[in-house]
C-alpha cells in the first residue's frame, strides 16, 4: 500500500509504492503528490498507485489478451456487426480475464425467478403470493420472449403488459401493484449490475378512480351479522375481528396462548409481518372479554385454537370462510355494497380479474379503525393497535404506552348497550 512523506525543508508530500512487474519481482515508484494536506496526499498517493499498477499490468499478458478482446469488438463495429449480444460476449470475456468470474447472464424469466426465491426468505406467505401472481401474469404477457436477456425488456412492453389487465377488468390500484412488484425486480437488478435502466419506472400509475375502498360497518350492523351467525363461533370471531382489527386468518387461528384474560390483552405477530417478528398486543375489549370468559379453557392444550372449528377451513376459496361470512351478511341484510365491476357469467373469464365489494369481512379491520378514529384516538396509537407501519420506522423506534392502549379500546362502542 503506498505510503506518504515529506523531504527535510519541503511541504510537499512525496509517495512510495511498489508494483509488480511482468518479468516477476517488484518495482519501488516514488512520485511527489502535489499536496501540502496529509488526507490529500494520501488520496492522490492511493491513485497514483492504482495508475502505476494498472500501466504495468498493460503490459502483461493479462493486458495483451483484453487488448485482443478490444480489437475483436472494434473489428466488429467495423464490420456493422456489434449488437448487444456482442457486447455482453465481449464484456463477460474481459471480465474472466480480468478476474478469472463469469459474469452472470439471466433470461426475463431466470431473473424473475431468482428474484422471488430471494424475496420468499424475507416476505409472508401473503405478500409472496402476489409477488408470484404479479410475475406470472407479466411472463405470460411476454410468451416467447420471456427467454430473452433481462436487458430486452423495454417500457413499451411494460406498458402493452398494463393495458392488457385494465382491459381484463382489473382496477386501477390492482394494475399499479402488478407493476410496482415486477418494477421491484428490475430495480433488484439495476443493483446487481445486470442492468442499467428499469422500463417500469419511466410510466405514470395508472388512475385509481375505478378501484374500490373498503367501507367499515356501522355498530347495528356489526350486532346484526352477530345474530345473522350460524354458530357460538362465528359470533365469537365477528366480535373479536370488530374490536381487534386482526384480520381473517390471524382471528380466526387465533390461540389461548395468545390470550392473557388477566392483564386482559392479547398479544401476536400477525402473519403478514411473520417475517419481521412484528408483534402486537391488543388490549381486550368488555364485550369481547365477557365472550372470551365465557368459553371452556383446555388446561391441558394451551396453545389450542379458540374457534377450532373455524380454525380448520380455508380462508378463501368456494368452502371458505370468507364466502360463509358472505352468506351471513345476506341473511343479516347487510349490503356489500358496490362491486368492482358488472357481476354475472363474466365475472368467471380468465385473467377478467377477481369481483370484490367494497365491505366484506376484511371491512371489520376498517370497522374497528374508524370505531378508534370516531373516538379520538390518537393515530400512533391507532396504529400499534392496528399493526400498521406506515409512518418509516415507527414501528421499529417507538413503542406505545400499555396504560395509553387500554384507555383507547375503553373509547370503543359497547355493542350491548346498542340493542
């Protein structure tokens, strides 16, 4: 490593550094860096010996063989021949022998395939499900060409590929998902080195306007679905869905071991941030500590499900819990309100994209948000409830009070005293 001095009577500081030479051994340089400040001299010192290295490594064989690689390329360029594919040939020989890798080639799919298997590592089950729905739908649009270089991918077929699923039906905050998540593998990329451009980030999101915003239930509707229930269950996981805002897989698995019935909390990760160890505790509401007291303890199985029978079906699907609770809320005269588009033998077309509502069972997180909201809670504290992060790092740097928590779920409506 090159190393700074300065001669007797000189502010100036000189530099020594050796480099290898050709024929074998070592060559001591020394340079004056043109520097009175030490931090200066030494930058200049640093570069002065990577220049002196790499003029000498010119002239070895190392050197002489890029030097044929370069003549080959610009015998090329002469010829009318060089293309990107010839450019990637020259690029990955310079650097085997610069350094003796390979440098690595991926096809769209290849890329996108790697790219999920390094997302599932550190992504939820749900979040890698979209991730794939989002990829798949984008390979399928480029069929053939979904074998060729990463680098191929232009903008115009991003955006050929987003008209394609507005015109399937899909809404405009669905359309602009599909095209952040495929976005974020081109930018994976970009950070490899495989590529230098994203041709998702020069298009404008598409307008939203179509899309559907889930609507909360008032607190007689909420009593309805609870009466409209086939079963103790059903009414226990409407209750604790209403006044937790977890969501249908985690109410519905919900365990005693997550349950203190003393300090009247209960406390998980939610499996959207399974990965990131993202726990929450909720305190329990009166309506829902009286339900919750209510029901037999196996001593013997703590960690056994509260609804067990519930806890068993699917979420979604034909047989699932989300239909069943669809099937509730017609008996209960609870309207879903407006659809995502026209219903009927269309809503079944491939790739037409999936009908929602705009209240479903998932309108009971938003039913407990905007219960906290109406009473004033504040929204940090609404959020350590809710388990959102939205604000950076909050949920990483600040920590909502206990005492503050329990004061926000004793705001909440008692759907007792609103029979």
């Amino acid at each position: 490593m090159a190393s700074i001095y300065k001669r007797p009577g000189s502010d100036v500081y000189q530099c020594q550094f050796y480099v290898s030479q050709p024929e074998g051994g070592l060559k001591k340089i020394r340079k004056s860096t043109g520097k009175t400040n030490r931090k200066e001299a030494m930058q200049v010192a640093v570069e002065l010996e990577r220049t002196g290295q790499g003029a000498i490594k010119a002239g070895s064989d190392e050197g002489q063989r890029a030097k044929g690689i370069l003549a080959e390329a610009v015998s090329e360029v002469e010829r009318g021949t060089f293309n990107a594919a010839a450019a990637r040939k020259y690029v990955a020989r310079l650097l085997a022998v610069a350094t003796g890798e390979e440098m690595p080639e991926f096809s769209v799919e290849g890329w996108c395939q790697e790219w999920l298997r390094r997302k599932a590592r550190d992504s939820s089950k749900g979040t890698m499900a979209r991730y794939k729905t989002s990829i798949e739908s984008f390979l399928l649009h480029l069929g053939a060409r979904k074998v060729k270089p990463l680098e191929s991918v232009t903008m115009a077929n991003v955006r050929a590929w987003r008209e394609t699923l507005q015109d399937g039906g899909r809404a405009g905050k669905t359309v602009n998902k599909y095209a952040k998540d495929v976005g974020s593998a081109f930018r994976a990329a970009i950070r490899e080195g495989l590529i230098t451009s994203n041709p998702c980030s020069a298009l404008e999101a598409v307008s939203t306007e179509d899309s559907l915003d889930r609507k909360p239930f008032t607190i007689g509707e909420v009593v309805s679905l609870m009466t409209a229930a086939p079963s103790t269950e059903w009414r226990g996981l409407i209750l604790a869905a209403a006044f937790t805002g977890l969501r249908l897989g985690d109410a519905s698995r919900l365990s005693w071991s997550s349950i203190d019935l003393a300090s009247k909390t209960i406390t998980l990760v939610p499996s959207k941030t399974k990965k990131k160890k993202r726990e929450v505790t909720i305190p329990i509401q009166p309506d829902l500590l009286n339900f919750l007291e209510s029901l037999e303890i196996d001593d013997d199985s703590p960690a056994a499900p509260v609804f067990p029978k519930l806890a068993m079906i699917a979420d979604a699907g034909g047989s699932g819990l989300s239909k069943a609770f669809e099937k509730i809320m017609k008996k209960a005269n609870v309207d879903r309100g407006r659809a995502s588009r026209e219903t009927g033998e269309d809503a079944k077309d491939v790739g037409a994209g999936r009908v929602i509502f705009e209240r479903g069972f998932h309108s009971l997180r938003h039913t407990f948000t905007t219960w906290l909201r109406t009473a004033g809670v504040a929204e940090e504290d609404r959020m350590a409830l809710t388990g959102h992060s939205t604000r950076g790092s909050h949920a990483i740097y600040s920590h909502a009070d206990a005492e503050v928590l329990h004061k926000a779920i004793a705001k909440l409506p008692s759907l007792t005293e609103s029979k």
